[in-house]
C-alpha cells in the first residue's frame, strides 16, 4: 500500500494515520507499506489506551514526513508482561526519515527485536524492558532511553551521513515490481540504482513519485546494464 495525505484538521489537531493498529491474538505482519505526510502525524500508530498491542511486525516500510509509534498509554508499568505493555514487538529493515521513532511511548515495551533499520530521524526507547535485541541499524538524529554503548552492534551518525543510501525492495505479489527508498544526501541531481532482478532488458517501466503517485510518472526502458537514473529534482 501506499497511504498519503490521509486525515484532516480538526480544531484541536491533525487526525488520522498511515495505519492505526491494535493486536491480541496471533502475530500480525505490516510490510513494504509506503506511509507519509499523514494528517495525524503517524505513518504507523500501534497505540492503545485499553487493548492490546502485542505480536506486531514491521517489515520493510517506509515512513516519511511522519512518526513511527508503538506503545501504549499511559502511567509506566513495572512488569513487562503487564497490560497493554508492547511485547513481541519487531522491526525488521524500516526506513524512516523526517519525523522520529518512538517504542514504547508511556506504559512500555518488552521483548522487542530491532534490526536493520535505516531511522534518519532518531530513536526513542520509553520505558523498554531489557534484554531486547538490537543490532544492525543505522541511526541518525537524537537517541533516548539508550545509549550506542548499550548497543554497539549498530551504526550512529552523529552528523548528516556523507553517503547515500539506497534500497530495493521487490514486491511480493507482482514480478517487476518494487519500492524503491533513496536517502539523497548527498544532494545528487540523479542517482543510479540497481534493478538487477527486477528488471529484464528492455522490459518498459515507470517510476511513479509516492508523494504524487498517478500524477508524477517517468518512463523508461531497461538496457540491461543493471541500473537505471533516477532524477532526483524536479519531483
């Protein structure tokens, strides 16, 4: 899915979310989902006040120009198998830049695996019941409720990352397809990105703008060689 510019303004707040989500029973898997510029300020809201936000999987989203919560409200809780605390919680090569990532928010979080994320806007652990797995991220902007020697199997950036970063994702569903996730800092006018895959010669394609999904389209064709230009201006 690819969810944008949902919700509306209220006379107390933005409202409404990317995805809004509760969990009791099974696990439940969010993934290769694009969320941004959401109206409520969330791309993905695991939030409950009374139910349950257990057995959550993320995988492979991209959030932008949004937040990433998963936690409940709202006094902090002294056990981690307490109600409405976040247990099982996973993150899984999520992409976030221009708003934060918040785990746990009031009441907490327990037995959570962190892995291979790319989070361009910070990390925040409220209340996060250790152990917890952390290991392979990539971490750039403020971090609380940690520090990077607690978790030293992850790369922090202290300052604006000198080199760009790309990812492919292929679509689960449909050959030749795939979300691509470019984090341009670099400030590149193109970038070249892998397609190698996805793509066969001269197999016509479109790039569609997330932001503008039908009405920002570039079309190409593949000649093989692995890669394709992206323009990054102008879109």
């Amino acid at each position: 899915n690819v969810v944008f510019d949902n919700g509306w303004i209220a006379p107390d707040r933005g409202h409404g979310h990317g995805i809004y989500i509760q969990n009791l029973d099974g696990t439940k898997l969010t993934k290769d989902n694009v969320f941004e510029n959401n109206f409520g300020g969330y791309g993905v809201h695991a939030y409950t006040e009374g139910g349950s936000i257990d057995n959550l999987t993320f995988v492979g989203n991209t959030v932008f120009n949004d937040n990433f919560l998963v936690g409940a409200c709202c006094a902090a809780a002294t056990d981690p198998n307490a109600p409405h605390v976040a247990k099982n919680t996973v993150l899984n090569e999520n992409y976030v830049y221009g708003s934060g990532t918040n785990l746990g928010y009031s009441k907490g979080i327990a037995f959570s695996t962190i892995t291979n994320n790319y989070l361009a806007s910070g990390l925040s652990l409220v209340n996060a019941f250790r152990p917890l797995t952390m290991t392979g991220n990539s971490l750039y902007g403020g971090i609380s409720g940690f520090t990077s020697s607690e978790f030293p199997s992850n790369t922090y950036y202290s300052s604006r990352p000198t080199s760009n970063a790309i990812f492919v994702r292929p679509n689960l569903y449909e050959a030749g397809r795939a979300n691509i996730v470019i984090f341009n800092w670099q400030l590149l006018s193109s970038v070249s990105v892998s397609v190698s895959g996805i793509l066969n010669s001269g197999d016509s394609y479109e790039l569609h703008n997330s932001q503008n999904y039908f009405g920002d389209v570039i079309q190409g064709t593949y000649n093989g060689s692995g890669a394709i230009t992206i323009p990054m201006t102008g879109h």
